[in-house]
C-alpha cells in the first residue's frame, strides 16, 4: 500500500491531466521511501508477516521485546517456544496496552506462561509472532500529508536545471552539495523519527 494516491498528489499540485500518472506513481513510491528512511519506520500494512524471537535475549522478566526496532499495528497469532498459542488479552498484553506501534507483549501476571524456548532447547528463533509490522495499519494523516508534499517536491525537481540528486561542481571550483529534505516535510516526520539501530 502507499501512504497516497496519484490523485490526491495530483490535486494537491493543480495537475488536471493524466500525462504524467505514471511518473508521479513513481515519484510516490520514492517519496515514501524517503520518508520511511528519514523516520526508520514503516507506517503502514497490509499483510501479516512473521517475525521470529529470542528466548532469551528478547526477554526480560515478562516481557518480549520486539528486536531490531520492529513495531507491530496488529498481532494475529504469538507461538511460544514450546510451541503453545498464546493470546492476547488473555494470556499476555500489548505494550503499549491500548495503542500503536506495540513494541512488545508482557506476560499477565494470571496466566500460566512464561516465555520459552523451544522443545529441543534453543533460545533463537524460539517465539514467533505473525502480525502486521508497521507503525499502524494505514499511516497517520500528517504522513499522508508530508508524503504528497515530497511528491510535489520531486516532481518540481524534474523542471529544474541543476543536478540536484548529486554534488556539483561551478566554475571557481566550489561544489554545491545536493539538497536537503524541504525544512516544512524534515519539521513534520521529525516528531515520528527514531534512532536508527
């Protein structure tokens, strides 16, 4: 899924034609990776995936912590180790409890589990989680709005003269470095950036 659509794009920037559909497609697949890479994030899904945990090393106490920076919008199905179902909001709860991107699950403290390895003793790869890995399962408005704002912006970029995706050399010998992310984008996926991992 993109974070937009062509005609919002297209809306957004006074474009009343079709002729060039396939290049601001493109531009909106650029754009989103952009502000994927920014953000280190990915804000929306579509599908479940599944994500496998270390029994060890991604535990503390009760709680499983999501490595690599993964945060899901939806948890579908928890294996444990020992290859048991575990269920939400029975046996274990969502960090955080009430909201998204859920970084983790802790163990209730009235359920009969513990996090385990599996049956032939490893830790790796010892719990697994199918859910949708993403901030949330469709992106948060001002993402939408800073993704089509990045669109008109590269898509401006094609009418102008300067080699702007890379350092350019003038006559007295000084270079230019290529441009920045637009200071009103940078100041709108800003609150949604995390260190990179």
């Amino acid at each position: 899924m993109a974070y937009t659509t062509a005609a919002l794009c297209k809306v957004y920037m006074g474009i009343t034609t079709s002729t060039d559909d396939t290049l601001i497609g493109t531009l909106i697949v650029r754009a989103q990776a952009m502000v994927d890479k920014y953000t280190h994030r990915t804000f929306e899904a579509s599908t479940n995936t599944t994500n496998y945990f270390n029994s060890r090393l991604d535990v503390y106490g009760r709680t499983l912590y999501f490595s690599d920076g993964l945060e899901a919008a939806t948890i579908t199905t928890i294996t444990n180790g020992d290859a048991s179902v575990i269920v939400v909001n029975t046996d274990c709860t969502t960090l955080p409890a009430n909201g998204t991107p859920i970084y983790g699950l802790q163990m209730l403290a009235s359920s009969s589990y513990i996090w385990q390895m599996t049956n032939a003793g490893d830790n790796e790869r010892a719990i697994s989680v199918l859910a949708k890995w993403a901030y949330s399962l469709t992106a948060p408005d001002d993402i939408v709005a800073a993704t089509i704002r990045l669109v008109a912006f590269l898509y401006r970029q094609r009418e102008s003269n300067a080699d702007l995706d890379r350092a350019v050399s003038v006559g007295d010998g000084m270079v230019l470095l290529p441009g920045r992310l637009p200071a009103d984008i940078a100041a709108i996926l800003e609150p949604y950036r995390r260190n990179s991992r």
